[in-house]
C-alpha cells in the first residue's frame, strides 16, 4: 500500500464528564476514500476536528505524508492539503455565494475570476450554483452545494465530508459519487462521514467504526450488508420500526384546499394550488428534490406563513390565518428541517428550547410567571425518552452533535401529543438506531391517532413509514397515491413534476 497519506496514533481527547476520543489510530492511504461510521455522539466529529485543527489532542500524534502534522488552526490544515465540509453549515446568509465561497479560501481570486469557476465547477458536479444569489435565500440542499463546492476548489490532498448527501436527491448523490470517485482516481484521499450506510457500502474503500470514543472495528463495507454496519456501530442487533395495524380513520384531521402563497424570499418557491387530506392516524410522507417549496409548505402548515383562514383546516376548524402559537394550542405541530436556528436556538439551554415550543400545550407558564422546574423536568424527559446523549438540560443546544440535537428536537414535539405534527428532514444526519428510533416515534404517535406529514428527501425513510406519498415539484404537490407498490420510476416521475400521471392509477 505504500507509505499512508494520513496517520493517526492514540488520539486521545477528553472534556468535562466524557472521553470523545480514547486511544483512536488508524492509517488513511491517499486515493482511499475511508469511511469513519459511529452512532451519535461516538466521538466523530471531536476526531475530524482534530485533523482539521479545530482542536488540539490531549495525547497522541498525527503525520501526513510521514511528516509530523499539528494544525494549529483550519487555515493550517488547509495549507496542508485538508479541506472539509461540515456537516452545520458554515455560511453567511447576508452574503452571496460567491463571497462565501472566498471567505474559506486563503487567496481567492477577484470576484469575477471566482464566480466564473464556481459555475465551471458547480456544473461539472450537475449542482448548479448562481454564484450571485444571496446565501440566506437558499434551500438548505443549495447551501449544501456551497460547502462542497468551496472545498473542491481547494483541490485538496484529503478531503473530510460529513454528511455531504444528507439533502441531496440519489440522483445528485450518484453525480457527487462519481466526482469523489475521479477525485480518489487521482489520488485525492476522501474520509467520508454518513449515516446512509447503504452509501458506504457503494463508494468507500475500508471502514473504521467508533463507539463510546473508542476504536472497536475495521472493514470492507462492501463485504458487510447494511444491518451489519449498523449492529458494528451500535454494539447490538437494530430492529426495525414496526408497523400498527392500519390505524387511519375517515376523519379528517388536517385539510389543505387552493393554497397559493408568494415566496417570502426574492429567490423562495411559490406554493401552487396545494390540496391535501390528512386523516387522524395516517402517515402522509412528501418527498421533492431539496428547493422546491418544503421550508415554505411547512411554513404554511405551522403558521409561520399566513393565508386566508378556510383554506387550512384543523379538525374542521379554519386556523389558516392563525399563527404558530395558535395553531399549536389546537394541536398542529412542527418541526422545521433546519435544527439549529430554526427548530432551536443554539446559545439556550435545552430546558429553555424546551421551553419555546412547550410553553403553550405543556402550561409552563402561569400570570406571566414562568415554572422552570416544569421546563427542566420536561427537557429531562425528551432527553430520556429519546436517548439524547448530553450531561443534561443545562447545557446548549449548539453543543449536542446534530443527531443528539434531532432527537432532542423531534421528541420535543411528539412528546407534546400533537393532533397534527408536521416534520421536515426528521432524521436527517443521524445514525441508523436513532432514525429507527425516530421513525417507530412517528409510527407510534399516528397509532395513538395522530396525522402525521413527513417531508423528506430520504425516499426509503418515506416508504418505510408512510401510508400515503405525494411530491412537491416547483411548489405544486402531487395527488396524495398509496405509497405500498409504488415503483421508484413512478416516484421519480412525480418527484419531476408529472402531476397528472399519478390521476391514471388512483
């Protein structure tokens, strides 16, 4: 194999209460791409940030291409040859794509120079990018776009991805796959950070599992079937979510008839003419490529977005001009696709995002008084019952890794015995047990008689758990068809845009 392009010996990382990282060493080879697989909180991000000098080890070493490797900062790893694109965003609405893409380069070129390359680039890639657009008026799958392109145009000698597909169409993931697979071709070395193990098993050469910090497994992905990596990661046999018996009932729950809406923003989707039934118990699963009006569908269901009173219907009730906090004291429910800073505030404590959402249907607060007792318990209560790795309520929702945080933000809202709940992306960059974990929450929730809208771009997550399945194309939604038999052709004809093909087979 030659001399490793990047290795790691006895990493050791420790902060107050836990041990991220205990002992870690493993090689990197260059044009490898190494997968590093872990569940929530098994210490691989506190790793990766280690290689990109964003923190400093307790003990161990590190060389690249046999030299000695101490990043003291991420523009050292850069100058170095390690790029990385998280899996937060680091980005600044406020600015364009372009500037954004220069601010994590060390020598950008003029800004004309710049964007030309951005598009050359991002086309290449099938991710296209208006290097002019504002960032803040992006869909989360274009600003994801942002951060891989920024990388790849470091031309990096390794490259860290964490979660890079997580909102991504599979056919914007097969066009990312072949581009890493040209880039590890000539050598680039690619270590690559998902929770799509079936991914894994596609593109990545070796594997390395974390759990609890430590190192306790090796292999080929290829030669492991999906559950296997996932019981290695784990520790234990995973099962998957069950199913009730049909549960869904001819009452309806949430009705939606003739909604027009402008997008809020100058780049936004419009929503058009959307139509929807939801029935207590059932599982409405909506799929769509990422930009094509989910933020603004759910926007309008929660009551962050207004609209004349009768086009939205809560158990019969006309709430479409009522806003979040109204529609939340009857019962409809949300949570956004983007965790921190939408679905929860990164600087406040968990008891106090807690709080934000469960003020209303949990009474914390009475005569203006607010019971923080009550909002602790409650904090305390999501983080048991939802497995949220943390040392407790106190501590700040930008601190959980982001699969601890989805958690945290999905059992906020189930735990509130909502009559509706929409979510957005609900286990998006979490290990295999916690969307288990998430996914029997929905299905458990709809059996206690809960309607339930799931949007996502993880189409066998839509299957596993949805009764029904329609698509959101440039703000129109398709008829709502069974989702048992559906053929990934037809969905992918509906998540184009044939709106009319699906009348044929109702």
């Amino acid at each position: 194999m030659g001399t490793p392009l990047l290795t790691l010996s006895g990493l050791t990382k420790a902060y107050p209460g836990v041990v991220a990282n205990d002992d870690v060493s493993f090689d990197i080879q260059q044009g490898e791409v190494h997968a590093l697989l872990g569940e929530n909180g098994a210490g691989k991000s506190t790793l990766v940030k280690m290689i990109y000098g964003l923190v400093s080890p307790d003990s161990g070493k590190m060389t690249l291409n046999g030299a000695p490797f101490v990043p003291a900062s991420p523009n050292a790893a850069r100058a170095a040859g390690v790029a990385m694109v998280f899996q937060h965003f680091s980005l600044f609405d406020a600015l364009s794509v372009a500037e954004n893409v220069a601010l994590g380069m060390d020598n950008p070129p003029p800004q004309g120079e710049l964007a030309t390359k951005i598009r050359t680039v991002s086309d290449a890639y099938g991710l296209p990018l208006d290097p002019h657009r504002t960032v803040g008026d992006l869909s989360a799958g274009e600003r994801q776009r942002v951060e891989i392109i920024r990388c790849l145009l470091q031309d990096p000698k390794l490259l860290i991805m964490d979660e890079p597909t997580s909102v991504l169409t599979p056919q914007e993931v097969e066009i990312l796959f072949k581009t890493l697979r040209k880039l590890s071709a000539e050598g680039t070395a690619i270590l690559y950070i998902s929770h799509k193990l079936e991914e894994i098993r596609s593109l990545c050469d070796n594997a390395t599992i974390l759990r609890l910090g430590k190192k306790v497994a090796t292999c080929i992905p290829a030669q492991k079937t999906a559950a296997e990596l996932a019981e290695m990661m784990v520790g234990t046999s995973l099962k998957p979510p069950k199913r009730a018996a049909d549960v869904s009932s001819s009452e309806v729950a949430l009705h939606v008839s003739g909604l027009n809406l402008p997008p809020a923003q100058a780049f936004g989707t419009s929503l058009r003419d959307i139509t929807l039934t939801l029935h207590k118990g059932e599982v409405l699963g909506i799929g769509g490529v990422a930009g094509n009006g989910q933020d603004e569908l759910l926007a309008a269901l929660s009551g962050e977005r207004l609209c004349a009173a009768e086009q939205v219907r809560l158990n019969g009730k006309p709430v479409g001009n009522l806003g979040p906090t109204a529609r939340r004291r009857l019962g409809l429910l949300a949570a956004p696709e983007e965790r921190l800073g939408h679905a929860a505030v990164p600087d406040m404590s968990l008891t106090e995002n807690a709080l934000l959402t469960g003020v209303t249907r949990q009474a914390f607060a009475k005569g203006g008084w607010i019971n923080w007792a009550a909002a602790k318990g409650y904090a305390e209560r999501i983080i048991h019952q939802f497995d949220v790795r943390t040392p407790g309520p106190h501590v700040a929702a930008r601190a959980l890794s982001g699969g601890n945080l989805q958690k945290f933000v999905i059992g906020r809202e189930v735990l509130q015995a909502p009559h509706v709940l929409v979510v957005n992306q609900p286990t998006w960059g979490v290990d295999a047990s916690a969307a288990a974990a998430i996914r029997q929450a929905l299905l458990d929730l709809a059996a206690e008689g809960a309607a339930i809208v799931c949007i996502s771009q993880d189409l066998d997550e839509l299957m596993e758990i949805s009764d029904r399945f329609a698509a959101l194309n440039e703000g129109r939604l398709t008829q709502a068809r069974p989702a048992a038999g559906l053929t990934i052709e037809e969905i992918g004809l509906m998540m184009g845009g044939a709106h009319g093909m699906e009348a044929a087979h109702v």
